[in-house]
C-alpha cells in the first residue's frame, strides 16, 4: 500500500464533494443547529443552574435563621436538596429533561423528587431535544451517509473504478483513502462543534474546570471513533452496493433502524419485560413491612417494649426518666434507623428493575455503534441515569444524617422530665443549626462515570476494530464490476 | 389495470419489508398501550379498596379527630380513556391519582410517580408514535420513486406512448400504494379495538378521522415532490429531509424555545414559601396566625385563640398558611405553564407532525391541559374536604360521629367537548394547497 496514492484518493475524494452544492447546504443547516444547540444549551444551563442556586441558598439561610426550638422541630422543618446541571450537561441534556430537580428532605420520610422539565411541558418533549449532543449523534451521522454513498458505487457506475485499479491502485489504497477523505469532511462538521464548546466550558465559571476538561476531552474520542466506525460503515456499503442509488437507500436503512426504530424498541420492550411497580404499590410494600418491624409511635408495640426494657436493664434504672438521655430521642433514632433500611432495600430493588429495563438498550450497544455513543456522551456529561441516581442516593443521605442529627441533639440536650403546662417549649440554641452542614450536590467521579459505561467503551472499540478489518478484508475480496 | 399494478407493487421487496414491519411495530405498539393502561386500571381499581382499609385503620387507631386527619388521605382519581392506549401522551410522566391529606396541598399535589427516567426519555411506543413516526417513512419509502424507477428503469418511455394519460397511471399506482397503508392502519385500528375494547364514540371517530388525514397530508406531500419528477436519489434525500425536519428538528426546536423562553422558578419558589409559611408560624404568637386564618377563613372566627400549648385548631391554621402564602407563586407557575401550552399550540397549527401529536393526546385527555385541570380539581376537592373537616376539628367532634363509609374515591368528571372544525381543518386546507402545487405541476408532465 502505497501512502502517497492513499492521500490522492482522499483528496480527490474531498475534492469532489465540493463540486455539489449540497455540502453547502449541509454545512449552513449545521451550522444553524448548531448556534441554536449551543446557545439553548448555554441558556437552560446557566438559567437553571442559577435558579436553584439561589433556592439552595435560600433554604440555608431559612434554615440557620431559625430560632432556639426543640430539634425534632427542626428534624420537621428539614431541608431542600436542588439537583445541579454539570457543565456538560449545555452538550448533552441526557435525561436531564425527565428528571425531577427538588426534593423536600424530612424526619420520617422519603419525598419524591419533583419538578422536572417534563412535568412542564407539553407533548412536544416527545420528539426530544435540539443538543449539540443530537446533532452529533443523529444528524452528522446521516450527513456522513449523504456524502459517503456515492464513494465507491460512482466509481463503479462510471467505469472509473476499473481504470483506477489499471493504473495501479490497490483495493485497500481506495477504501482507505475514500474512508479517509470522509472523515475528513466529517471532521470538517465535527469540529466546531469540538470548538464551540471548548469556548462555552472555559468562558463557563465552575469549580472543577480541569475534571470538566477531561471528561471533555474523553467526549471528543469518543465521538471521534463513533465517526470513524459511520465512515468506514458508509465505504463498506457503498462498495458493496450495485450502484449509488442502491447505496444510499441502504444508508438510509440503517440510519431509521438503528438510530430511530431500534432505540425506542428496545426501551419499550425492556420495560414491557420487567414491568416496575407502581408508587402505590411500592409505598404499601415498604408500608406493610414496617409494620411487622413495630410502630415507634405505638407505647405498646412489641418491639420498642422488647427495646425499652433492654435500654432500662443496661443502664440500670427502672423507668425512662432516669435515662441518661432522653428516650424519645432514642427511640426515634431507631425508628428512623429501621425506616430508612426498608425504604432503601425497596429503593434498591425498584432501581435494579430499572436497570434490567435498561439493560436490553445498553447491550444493543454491540449491534449499534449509535447506543454505545449515546450512553457515553451521556454518562461523561453528567445526564446520565446512574448520576440521577447519585443526586437520589446523596440527598436520602442527607435527609438521613439530618433526621438523626436532630435526634441525637434530643437526646443529648432534651430532658427526660415532661414540661409542666404553661411552663415554655424546651428549646435548644440555634447555634446548633449552624453547625449542621449544607447540602451539596456532587457530580459522578468521572472514573465511575467511566467505568459504568465500560459495556459502551467497549462496543465502541470493538465497532472501530471490526470496522476496519471489514475494510481490509472487502479489499482482499471486492470485484471492480 | 388495478390488478397489475397491484402485483407489481407487491414484488418489491421494499414494499413487502416495509408493509410488515409496519403492521408488527403497530401490533407491538397496541400491546404496550395496552399494559400501560392495565396497569394504570389496575392502580385504579385498587385505589378504592386501599382507601377504605387505610381510612378503617387510622379510625381505630385515633381517637380524636384532628390527629386522625393528620394521617388520612383522599384519593381523586382521573380514569384514563380507553384511548390512552393509543396516545400515551404526558399520563406516564404526570399521575392520574391525587392522594391527599387536608394538611398543606402545595406539599403534596406536585408529587410524582415512580419512572424509570430512561424510559421516559425514549419516550412511549405508542400507536400515536407509529403513526406520527413511522408511517410516514413508510409513505416516503414506497412513494419517492413513483416516477423515477420506471424512469431509472428504463420503461418510463413505455409508460408515456402506452397509456392516454401519464397523470391517470402515476394516480393509479399512488391510490395502490394508498390502498395499502391505510388497509395497515385500518387493520391497527381493528386490532385496537378488538384488544382494548374501545367503544366507538366521538372521539375514536375524531382519532381515526385524524390519522387519516395526517397519512393524507404525507400522501399529498410525497406525491408533489415525485411530480418534480428528479431522481430516486434526491427524492429519497429530499422526503427524508423533510421527514426529519417535521419530526424531528422543528418540535425539539420549539421545545427548546419554549422551555427556556418560560423556566419556571416560581414551581420552586411556592415548594421553598409553602414550607417556610407553614413551620415559621411555630415561632411566633399564636395571634398572628389566628388572625389570618379568620381573615382567609371569618366564618370560623368563633373558635377565637387557642390558649393551650397545642391545639389542632392552631396547627390547621398553620398547615393552612402553608397554602396561603405560596399562593401567588403557585398562581403564577401555573400561569407559566398555561403559557407554555399556549405558545406550544400557536406554533403546533403549522407543522402537521406536532399538530397531530397534541390533538392525539387531547382526544385521548393524555395532554398537559388535562392534567392542569386534575390538579384544579384537586384544589376544589382539597377546599371541600378541609371545609367538611375543619368544624370537627375545631370542636373535637367525636370520630365515631362521622360516617367514614362514605368517603371513598372520587372521580375527575371528563367533558370531551371535541371541537371537530380543529380536528379538520388545519390539515385539509395544508393538503388542499399541495394538492394545488402538484396539479400545476402535473399539468406540465401531461404536456410532455
């Protein structure tokens, strides 16, 4: 294979797709979903993200301006955890859309989180969203079928095919070369996008550029080889089609299968195979297994008199009011303990099911470049299912240590003794609001976020591997006629 | 004449392939309408035993009433159609059941179910996405080389000396293709009907009448691109343009304008105010409170101050503060979303794809309207429940007083006014006006 025959191919290649005037068009069509992508996406970011910034401020302040009260009060009065945009999330609005954005966090009891931008909108959500993300993913690639069809089937059609292979060029010095020559061209649409959002991160104030960096530059690989994998799939095509004609609506073909009927099928099917519970059924579940555990508001449940008697044997005294800490406090610890247990092994299992509705999307990643692209753009910026998840998990977390910080400030500081009526509430100082801390939304590690999309990683090596071997080997074997 | 074109037609294996699939995606697509509305029957159908063995429990278990209703929910239900099945629309995302206590309703009514929100994302295959979605490429992939694979082929001189009229086989060979994909929807239908047991009302009628007109508005559309008479290639790459533009690139536009031209940070404001309304009144003198709840509420003015500590009268008066002062903003995220709806439907009249998909989910009461008129309901039922309550409450009537049987599940009552000049007029007169383009255009192919 000679180097400098390839490069003639790929420039001639490149050359003749700026006889049509079709590129241009493709090229302003791009270039207005483009501006239009970045600047929505720019918009819903810093819009957003700086709405509930504020709220989450706001609810600070509430929270430590409250005055001295008794701390189950304040175990009450709980808290708001607000889910926060990454920087990606301006590339690639994920599942961002579907996702709820407030959750209210309290003693006793797990909220739901709610408000998502689905909730607010009317059916058009539906047809999805205008990203750069989706313009990478499903309109670049058709552009690159468009311009690839033709590659080898008009050589052919026109006999110039023959007379290449006469003067010389091998089989492999012409599918590399119009594969090359096609990236090229795709590159030629990639890379503003590559440019547009380098300027949007870095003009972007967030606090974690050099990680916003990384997982932007593990973006740009990726879809690099995705374009790769679509290029040589379009060559491979077009040398194996009758003519260009044949070509194309095989592209086509593709392109409805696998980037529009298979996704959707696939995701309707996993759910249709493992049907999730409904919320009134999940709540009744985790409502009849607490039951069986005991009531902590019920004096005469079994299992808080099996624990009061033992609290009482340890320590020694005979009734409560001689604890060294005040028992309700105590006892709500439990309850809350035992709770919280329950709720996330349900929690748990609900998300497994999830994940198996998922799971049949995600391993087509095998059988279609376009699924494995899709989850690891998602999963690198941010918009992910397992970073919904994360946001989940983090404020349950919080919820959990604010209940029980609030018991164990009851336990410590309440007394045992009942008020007399009309003396004053027991309180405790604010101070102690203060010292609890704030809620912090953290974004996935982009190791884990890495890892979790291994399956993806891997389809999409796997896809570049394949496709190239194709390569070499339709041009062991191709027939100039 | 029919006949042959008929056999012709049906050798192709594009046709054959195309035809099929279509017909199973359908299929497919029915079933999975069909176990979203089971499900949701089934949750329904459960709802009104839950509520009584929740109410009967709680009544055992309390014996004064301002502590029981603390803990007692009421459900209202708005029972999906039947024709949910066929149009999923925003049901899987906002729920059909509102369960609630009399306490605060600003904390309760925005709850949502439990999704998969990978699910969500991808959407529902529904019969409304087949037919928004796929028959159209359908349409496209038999109709774009109506002229052009006799003329690639080499017969199309054939055609023309052979017949009278070039317009009455390219007609001809359109009505077959026609013929076929609307004996696929016809058959859906039939099967949909079948399987879900849709009754055969209004507005099935206006559904179906619907569809057929939005098939037709491809039909008409494909035919006058063919009547350019260019290659199979630029028709393919012209239609699937086209294709993509309608339902992809302009709804997701606009989806975008309007989510970032109306954001709504009120719905997190009144979710911040509620709270803080409700629990800041711990702090601060019982009066304060009492004076506004009698000024929202003076027909309860009688029960005065409470002097106690505690006292259910003050903590209802609290919860309903909660509710008072989020108000406005409640009011004004709902009048963003009312706009939301709005500008979504001015801009849906123009472009088929999403006209078709709005007015699909409003037959089937799946749209976003529906479920804003669920959650003034709820206002209404919440109001009604607290006016019911709040005198037992206050006087400490006795639980046992109440006829708990009574309360059970209560139902949204549906007017489907369908307003058919809307159903079809838009797409008739889009159809009337392409027709008109491809008959000057034909007239030109005549001449030849």
């Amino acid at each position: 294979m000679k180097r400098s025959v390839l490069l003639l191919i790929a420039q001639q290649f490149w050359k003749n797709a700026f006889k049509t005037k079709s590129i241009f068009v493709m090229m302003l069509v791009v270039a207005v979903i483009l501006s239009y992508a970045a600047y929505s996406g720019w918009k819903s970011y810093t819009v957003q993200n700086s709405i509930r910034q504020h709220y989450q401020e706001e609810v600070r302040k509430s929270w430590e301006n409250n005055p001295d009260k008794h701390p189950h009060r304040m175990a009450h009065f709980g808290s708001l955890a607000f889910r926060l945009k990454h920087p990606l999330a301006m590339f690639d609005f994920g599942m961002e859309s579907f996702t709820g954005n407030v959750v209210f966090l309290e003693a006793h009891k797990q909220n739901t989180v709610n408000f998502s931008e689905a909730s607010f909108s009317t059916g058009l959500l539906r047809f999805g969203e205008i990203s750069m993300a989706m313009l990478l993913q499903l309109i670049l690639p058709l552009i690159i079928f468009f311009l690839g069809f033709a590659s080898v089937a008009t050589e052919r059609e026109n006999g110039t095919l023959k007379v290449m292979l006469t003067q010389g060029a091998s089989w492999k010095e012409i599918l590399l070369g119009k594969s090359l020559g096609l990236m090229g061209l795709a590159m030629l649409f990639f890379i503003p996008v590559v440019v547009v959002l380098l300027v949007l991160l870095t003009i972007n104030e967030s606090p974690d550029k050099a990680d916003t960096l990384l997982r932007y530059t593990g973006t740009v690989f990726a879809y690099a080889l995705f374009f790769q994998v679509l290029c040589f799939i379009a060559v491979i095509v077009s040398a194996v089609s009758k003519s260009s004609k044949d070509a194309l609506m095989k592209l086509l073909a593709l392109w409805l299968v696998f980037f529009i009927l298979l996704p959707k099928t696939t995701q309707a099917l996993g759910s249709y195979f493992y049907p999730s519970p409904s919320k009134i059924e999940f709540e009744t579940a985790i409502e009849k297994e607490l039951v069986t555990v005991g009531d902590s508001h019920n004096p005469n449940d079994p299992h808080y008199k099996t624990l009061r008697d033992s609290v009482l044997t340890v320590h020694k005294v005979d009734s409560v009011e001689q604890l060294p800490f005040n028992y309700s406090g105590f006892v709500m610890r439990e309850g809350e303990k035992i709770s919280a247990q329950i709720y996330n092994r349900h929690l748990n299992e609900l998300l497994k099911t999830y994940q198996k509705q998922n799971s049949l999307t995600r391993i087509t990643a095998f059988i279609n470049p376009y699924s494995a692209i899709r989850h690891l753009s998602m999963s690198l910026s941010g918009t992910d299912f397992e970073s919904y998840i994360s946001f989940q998990n983090q404020a349950e977390g919080y919820r959990y240590t604010l209940a029980q910080e609030m018991n164990e400030l009851q336990m410590k500081f309440i007394s045992n003794a009942k008020p007399a009526p009309g003396d004053k509430p027991i309180t405790i100082s604010n101070e102690h609001w203060k010292e609890f801390p704030d809620f912090k939304h953290q974004f996935v590690d982009t190791g884990t976020s890495l890892q979790n999309e291994s399956l993806s990683i891997a389809a999409l090596i796997c896809w570049s591997i394949v496709s190239l071997t194709l390569i070499l080997y339709l041009s062991k074997k191709a027939k100039a006629v | 004449m029919y006949r042959l074109i008929l056999k012709q037609f049906l050798r192709s294996r594009t046709a054959q392939v195309s035809l099929v699939l279509l017909l199973a995606i359908g299929i497919v697509s029915i079933f999975i309408g069909k176990q979203f509305l089971d499900k949701q029957e089934r949750i329904i159908a459960n709802v009104t035993q839950h509520q009584q063995d929740h109410i009967e429990r709680n009544v055992a278990l309390h014996d004064e009433m301002g502590l029981l209703l603390y803990y007692l929910h009421f459900s209202l239900i708005d029972q999906p159609d039947k024709l949910t099945a066929l149009s999923i629309g925003q049901r899987d995302i906002n729920p059909s059941i509102q369960s609630i206590t009399i306490r605060t309703l600003e904390a309760q009514k925005y709850d949502t179910d439990l999704n998969n929100p990978s699910a969500l994302q991808s959407g529902n295959l529904d019969l409304g996405f087949v037919i928004i979605y796929l028959f159209p490429l359908v349409i496209i992939a038999l109709t774009f080389n109506l002229v052009s694979e006799e003329q690639e082929g080499g017969t199309w001189r054939m055609v023309v000396i052979q017949s009278k009229s070039v317009v009455k086989i390219l007609a001809r060979k359109l009505f077959v293709r026609a013929g076929l994909i609307y004996s696929v929807l016809l058959v859906l239908f039939v099967i949909a009907i079948g399987v879900l047991g849709l009754p055969l009302n209004e507005a099935l009628t206006g559904f179906i009448v619907l569809t057929v007109l939005y098939l037709a508005f491809w039909f008409s559309f494909c035919f006058w691109i063919v009547s350019f008479q260019r290659s199979s290639s630029f028709n393919a790459l012209t239609l699937l343009s086209v294709w993509i533009m309608l339902s992809i690139l302009l709804p997701a536009s606009v989806n975008n304008y309007v989510a970032n031209r109306y954001p709504v940070p009120e719905a997190l404001g009144a979710m911040v105010e509620q709270r803080d309304g409700y629990h800041e009144k711990w702090d601060i003198d019982k009066k304060v409170t009492m004076d506004k709840f009698y000024e929202h509420y003076p027909e309860f003015k009688k029960y005065g101050v409470p002097d106690a500590e505690f006292s259910w009268l003050w903590y209802y008066a609290m919860q309903q503060m909660g509710d008072d002062e989020s108000a406005q903003q409640s009011k004004a995220m709902q009048e963003k979303i009312m706009q939301r709806e709005q500008v979504s439907r001015s801009v849906a009249v123009i472009i088929p794809t999403m006209y078709t998909q709005l007015l699909l989910n409003d037959l089937a009461r799946t749209s976003l309207s529906d479920h804003l008129a669920l959650l003034n309901k709820t206002n209404e039922f919440h109001e009604q429940l607290r006016l019911h309550f709040y005198p037992k409450i206050f006087e400490n009537a006795s639980v046992k007083s109440e006829d708990w049987k009574t309360f059970r599940p209560e139902y949204l009552t549906k007017e489907n006014n369908l307003n058919w000049t809307m159903i079809v007029f838009p797409l008739l007169l889009l159809i009337a006006i392409i027709s008109i383009l491809t008959f000057i255009n034909v007239r030109k192919l005549g001449a030849i």
